[in-house]
C-alpha cells in the first residue's frame, strides 16, 4: 500500500484521522468515567443521540487505527526497528478489539431508549459487562497502549520524526488510559491531539517519500526531450 502515491495519501489519513476521531469520540461520549452497567445506563439515558453521534467516531478513529498502526509498522520495519513492528503488530490486534467493545455502546444505546433502561435491562447489561467474553476482549484491548508504546520507542530509536515527537507519542497511550480510568476528560483529550500532531509527522515522512520518484520523473522526462527535438531537427 505504501509503494504507491495513493497508499500513503490514505495511510496519512489514516495516521491522523484516527487520533481525531477517537478525540471526537470522548468529546461527545455522555458516560465518559463511568464504570458499571447502572452508571453508563443512566448516563446513555436521556442522551442516545448523543452517545450515537459519539460511536459513530468511535468506530472511524477504531477502523482508521488499524491500518495506521500497520503504516507505522512497515516504516518502522523498512528501518531495521523491530520492537516497531511489534508494536504495530499488538496496536492492530488491540483496536480490533475495541471494535468489538464498542459494540457494547450500540447495545447500551438502544436499552436506553423510549422511557429508559429497567431493573431487568441492568441486570442484563450487567451480565455482559462482566461475561468472560467481554473480561477478554477488554485485555486484548490494552495491546493498543502497549503497542502504542512501542511503536513510540521505535520512532525514538529510528528518528523517523523528531525526538520530541517521538516522546510524545510513545508517552500518550499510558498517559490516555491511566487519565481514562481516573476521569480526567481534559487531560484523555489532550493526549489524542498530541498524538495526532506527533503522527502527522510521521505522515509528513510518508508523503515526502513520493519526492524522489517524482524528481527521477521529471529528470526522466527533460533527458528524453532534447533527444527528440535532435531528432526532428536533423529530419
């Protein structure tokens, strides 16, 4: 996908669209730092189009996460990081498991709906917040920081990006789950816009690899022009 001009115009989209997406997302999310099915229910209740509004960017910035975490793994391979590639490769499993997650939002919407949840639809949101299913989707779903992490320490040791940006980015994910779970909504926000910056240099990079074979293209084109003009001309 990378070799080509359109791959990386849509693996940059990807590497910034998704950080901003999931920005979006939180922004919006009515039950942002609740935990427990009577808390995200009473939160959801009253503000289902919030909450959809809200999915909605969820499962673009999800989508676009998997194949920017693959991006990031190939530049990363193409420059000899290993550990880089890992943390693509745990990134991409860990947002397909927040796929799957979300879903979990699509179903708390429509039990809020009408005249609210009942004691029966708590109990039953209960029952699958807490079925083993959920419990393992849930640790696959920490392979994005951990990968998020290293793919950050890639970008460190191949100065694909700047040095800061490159901090920046391996800190963000640790930083976004530690500030989730505690409900700091301003600081969570401000990790996904840091990160969208720190990856949109690596999108810059992507872009700037079209430059050479632009320019072998166009030297290409001027030293067959002349030779065409000599020809004519001695005809």
């Amino acid at each position: 996908m990378l070799r080509s001009h359109t791959g990386r115009v849509i693996a940059t989209g990807a590497l910034v669209g998704y950080p901003l997406s999931i920005f979006m997302y939180w922004l919006l999310y009515p039950a942002y730092g609740k935990s427990g099915a009577t808390a995200i229910l009473r939160a959801i209740d009253g503000h289902a189009p919030a909450t959809t509004a809200a999915d909605v960017f969820a499962f673009t910035g999800a989508f676009l996460a998997v194949p920017a975490s693959l991006t990031l793994m190939t530049l990363l391979l193409d420059r000899g990081s290993r550990i880089g590639w890992v943390g693509g490769l745990l990134s991409a499993l860990g947002w397909i498991a927040v796929i799957g997650l979300l879903m979990l939002d699509v179903v708390a919407v429509e039990m809020a709906r009408g005249s609210g949840p009942t004691q029966a639809m708590v109990h039953v949101f209960h029952s699958v917040l807490n079925s083993p299913l959920t419990i393992a989707m849930e640790v696959l779903a920490t392979l994005h920081v951990v990968g998020g992490v290293l793919i950050g320490v890639g970008l460190i040791r191949t100065r694909v990006i700047g040095l800061a940006a490159a901090i920046v980015a391996t800190v963000t994910p640790p930083i976004h789950l530690a500030s989730n779970l505690a409900g700091v909504l301003w600081l969570d926000e401000l990790t996904w816009l840091a990160l969208a910056v720190a990856y949109g240099m690596a999108a810059r990079v992507l872009l700037a690899g079209d430059e050479p074979s632009r320019r072998s293209r166009e030297s290409s084109t001027s030293s067959v022009a002349p030779t065409s003009f000599s020809t004519s001309s001695t005809s």
